[in-house]
C-alpha cells in the first residue's frame, strides 16, 4: 500500500481486530533477523520468501500467509503468541518524520521520542472519527511501544475472539 493512502490515528476514533484475516492475504510480511532465526529453527526454511536484501514469510499460491489456518469460520494466526513485529503492528505504521507535508495528526509522544502514527485504511476494524480515550491512551501506546521493540504484552491491541492453538 502506498503512504499516501494511510490515514493519521488522529483521524481515527477507534480501532479493534474483528479477526478477519483479510491482513494475512497477499501482503508480505518482513522479518528481523531473530525472528527469521526463531521461525527457521521453529519451522525450516520452506517458509521463508528472500526478496531485495529482506526475507519474509512465504505465501501460499493463493496468497495467505504460509501460518494463516481456518478454525470454527474463522481465519486465525498459528503463530499468535510469536507474530512478527510487523504483524503485530497491523493496522498501525510507525514513521520517525511526517508522511504528510500539511501537518497531521499523527503524531505520538512515548518516553521522550516522538513517532508519527498511521493506520492502513484497508483494515475492517477500523472507525474513522475523533479518537476515543481508550484509543488515544491505551492502544496508541501500545502499538507504539511494539513499535519501539519494547517487551510488550499485548492487551488492547489483539483481537478478543482469538483462540490458537500452536502448528
Ligand atoms: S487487523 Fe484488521 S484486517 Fe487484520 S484481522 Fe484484524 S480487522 Fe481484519
Ligand atoms: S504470521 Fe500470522 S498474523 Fe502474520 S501474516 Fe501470517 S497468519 Fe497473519
């Protein structure tokens, strides 16, 4: 998705994860170097993908995620407790500059930095608005501090109808 399509989490009143699964279909998933290390040992290299100096999740030929499996009409992560960074931060992306030259809404103090926050609108759970306190000071912080590669379990920024059992 291009930047210029995201939207500001100041425009956003609120966000939760209806477990869709729509974000596990055809979007490529970047690992870190432990976690490509971690999902290797875990699970071999088959489910691996090597692009232009990154490695990602492999994708099935119809475009899920190698790790996206259906349970009880739903789609869910078997990865759940272990995601990549970049699923966990799904919807949000993290900016250090503003994507917007105008000056958006987007930006977000945690700890004496400041980060700039954006949500990709294709996201089913979102709803766009002015940000509702829970939004503004428990998941903005929350997805920011994943962002920042801090220890974070996650409480408010994962779906509640998620059950998982490990592949
Ligand atoms: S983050 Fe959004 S797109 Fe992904 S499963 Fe949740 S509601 Fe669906
Ligand atoms: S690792 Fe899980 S959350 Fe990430 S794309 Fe694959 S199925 Fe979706």
């Amino acid at each position: 998705m291009k930047n210029s399509s995201l939207v500001p989490w100041g425009e956003v009143s609120n966000w939760s994860c209806k477990a869709c699964g729509n974000c596990c279909i055809g979007y490529r998933v970047p690992l870190k170097m432990d976690e490509m290390v971690r999902i290797t040992n875990q699970y071999g290299e088959s489910v691996l993908q090597y692009g232009l100096g990154k490695v990602y999740l492999r994708n099935q030929s119809n475009g899920r995620c190698t790790f996206q499996r259906p349970l009880m009409g739903r789609w869910i992560c078997t990865l759940q407790g272990t995601k990549p960074t970049a699923c966990r931060l799904f919807p949000f992306r993290m900016h250090n500059k503003p994507i917007y030259k105008r000056g958006d809404n987007a930006k977000v103090q945690i700890d004496d930095k400041t980060y700039y926050l954006y949500m990709d609108p294709n996201c089913k759970g979102i709803t766009l608005g002015k940000p509702t306190e829970r939004f503004a000071k428990q998941i903005v912080p929350e997805i920011v501090r994943i962002g920042m590669g801090l220890p974070v379990k996650q409480k408010y920024t994962t779906s509640k109808s998620i059950h998982w059992r490990p592949i």
